[in-house]
C-alpha cells in the first residue's frame, strides 16, 4: 500500500521549488484544491485547539480519570493527515493511537510519534519482526499469528505487545472460543496487554448482548489468571450513546474530527475541516449547448459557468452530478455534468459578478450556506467517514495555527 511519508529535507526543498515555479506559471489555479484543518473552537482561535478541545475539553471531560484514550488515526486521521494530527494529539493528552494496517503505524513511528501504537487489523505474516522492532502492538486472533509474534521478539530480543481480539458478532475479525484465548494469552515470551472487541451497532440489544459476551469472556479468562491492562470496546458513537461500555480504555475515531454519529447521548462536536478550491476558468454557454462528457447537462438559458480544478481523483463522490453544490462568495452553486478525474464544473448563475481565482467551497461547517459532512454524505448515500476519509493526498492540507 502506497503511503505518505515525510520527504527528506533536500528532496523536500526541491519539491517545493517546483511547486513554487507552478504557482508563478498558474497564478489562478493556486491552491486549486486545499483542505483546512480549523484551529478555533466556537471562534476562539488557539493552536490546533479544536483537536486538543476534544481530548481535553470534550472527550477527556467526559470520562472518568481511570479511562484511557485511544486516538483512532487511521485511513490518514480520517483524510486529516495522521502524521500532522497524531503529533498534536500526543502533546494533548493521548494514551495511545490506533491505526488499520502496519504501514500506518510505521509512518506515525518516522514521524516521531513515541505513545504506544495499536494496529487494529493485525499483521501479516512477514511483519512481525518490523512490528516489534518499532514497539507496536497489534491485534491477534489467532494462534499462529502469536507464535510469529513470539518468534520474533525472541530474533530481536526484544518485549512483544499484543490486544486479543474477541469476536461478539461483528463477524470481521476475532475468536469466541475461550480455551484458544487462554492458549494465546499463555504464550511465553509475549505481553498480552489488552484484549478488545467491536460492536455491530445495529440496536441496543444487539449491543447489549454483545457487550455482555465480552465481559463473559474476560471474566472467564480473568478467573484462569489472565490480567489485561486494557478492555475495550467502545467507539466513538458507543463512549458517548453507552457510557457504561466505556470500561477503562475508549477509542474515539471520527468523534475527534467533529462527525457525530451518536444519537442517544451528547457531546459538543464541530467539524475541523474545510475542503476548498477556486475557479480556474469561466465560460459563458448559450442557451442548448452541453457541458461536460455526453452532454448531460445542457444549458437551459444563456448561462455562465465556472471550472473547478477538482474531481473523483481527489476524492469527491462521482454520483454527486446533479446534486453537489459548492458554494462561493456565499452562493450555492450547483455542480453540473459528470464530474471529471481533475474537474468539475459549476453553474454560476447565482454568482453574476463571480471572478476567475474566487475561493469556492467543497465541505464547511454549513455556516455561510456552505455544505456540512454530513450533507455530503447523504447526498452521495454514503456515511460521514467515507467522504472524508476518500479525500486524497493530492490535496494539499494547510493546518492553521
């Protein structure tokens, strides 16, 4: 898997003269597609305080000293930058982070993230001995895996950390057998630090059950001598739909980027990131001619329209033709035709006195009628995570202090 990782500092200096170069040759289509991370918190400018307000504000404020955070940062921090998020987060309060593949978690290691690291998908095999070497604990499930793990601590002389995991009926990954767990917690050689599962989400029954498999297996496992430092199973719609499911570590993921998608309980949440781009070109189109591939728009009257330089490629929703808007100088514009690799077009008709390089809009906050994650997604018929998560690297990501 392709990752981002930070360039060396003369590789670096050269890209950035390169860049430089293209913005003096195209003064109009500078920062053509750029994502904000906000640093205010209800207008209050302070540094990256949005993120920091959520662990220490909001998320650490709401749980109980003895419960732990771990920041999810996976799939780039949600399309935020993991490597620029995870930084911040650890000098705000963060226990430990917690990534999808070992890749991620290596990125975050070169970044010079020191707080333990959980790597939710497990290894492959081939891994174990980078995992170890970098003190990353994954999640195992199943016995071969731990005896790799095993080994390989013993190739490097070196501890090896790992979290069970239970299956409670996700049905992705995990084991609900308890003979095989206690196999796993008693292999020599390793620390079996934690032991997590998943919920499903579907109902609180549902959830209810599942959370009670859990505690079985723990309590069942616990009564044969086995001690896990951490138990967790709550998400970030679950810490704060289910606080009693919180036990003493918690995994907050889209909750720390402001996308709600709890219902029962509550918590303060606002969106960080603002996905903009400008007008690179403006056409003036007479009444019945076409737009875009096939011609699936087609101009109803004599109607002026603008150019964007962003498309599929950098992560927008295809299927928003037609539906999409963004919004420029506080005026939705609707996106029409299909949306290209690279561009997409706009009707500008709302906009009269719209300027090639005016800053137009993606995703906000939905203030100053701008279009909310939330509205995006249900637009595209889509969750939240996926739109922001889809957004590309392509796009340059400017954290504002």
């Amino acid at each position: 898997m392709a990752m981002r990782r930070e360039l060396p500092a003369d590789r670096a200096r050269g890209m950035n003269e390169m860049l430089a170069a293209r913005v003096l040759a195209f003064p109009r289509i500078a920062d053509a597609r750029t994502v904000y991370l906000y640093a205010s918190v209800r207008g209050e400018a302070d540094t990256w305080g949005l993120l920091e307000h959520f662990l220490s504000a909001g998320i650490r404020a709401a749980l109980p000293p003895r419960v732990q955070v771990i920041a999810v940062v996976k799939a780039d921090a949600y399309g935020h930058g993991a490597t620029h998020v995870a930084r911040r987060l650890e000098t705000a309060g963060a226990d430990m982070f917690a990534v999808a593949i070992l890749e991620e978690a290596l990125a975050l290691r070169e970044a010079g993230v020191t707080r333990p690291i959980l790597v939710l998908g497990g290894l492959c095999a081939g891994d174990e001995r980078e995992a170890v070497r970098a003190g990353i604990s994954p999640a195992v499930f199943a016995i071969d895996a731990l005896d790799r793990l095993e080994s390989a601590a013993c190739a490097e002389n070196l501890p090896a950390l790992a979290h069970l995991k239970v299956d409670t009926g996700f049905h992705r990954l995990g084991i609900y057998d308890e003979e095989e767990l206690y196999q796993m917690y008693s292999l020599p050689g390793l620390e079996v630090e934690g032991i997590f599962s998943h919920l499903a989400l579907t109902s609180e029954e549902e959830d209810e059950k599942q959370y009670s498999l859990f505690t079985d297996m723990i309590e069942k496992l616990e009564r044969r001598g086995c001690k896990f430092r951490y138990k967790h199973i709550a998400d970030s719609i679950s810490l704060v739909d289910y606080p009693q499911y919180r036990m003493n570590m918690v995994r907050p993921g889209a909750l720390i980027y402001g996308l709600k998608g709890f219902s029962k309980g509550h918590l303060d949440v606002k969106t960080c990131m603002t996905f903009e781009s400008r007008i690179s070109q403006i056409h003036h189109v007479k009444k019945g001619e076409g737009v875009g591939y096939d011609y699936l728009w087609r101009a109803p009257e004599d109607t002026v329209i603008g150019t964007l330089p962003f498309g599929y490629s950098d992560g927008y929703p295809r299927n928003m033709r037609d539906k999409g808007y963004v919004t420029i100088r506080g005026v939705k514009c609707p996106i029409i035709g299909v949306i290209c690799m690279d561009q997409c077009m706009v009707d500008l008709s709302g906009v009269p006195d719209a300027q090639e390089g005016d800053t137009a809009v993606i995703y906000g906050d939905g203030e100053n009628n701008t279009m909310t994650i939330a509205e995006a997604a249900d637009l595209a018929g889509t969750n939240k995570n996926e739109i922001v998560a889809r957004i590309m690297a392509r796009p340059p990501r400017i954290y504002q202090e």
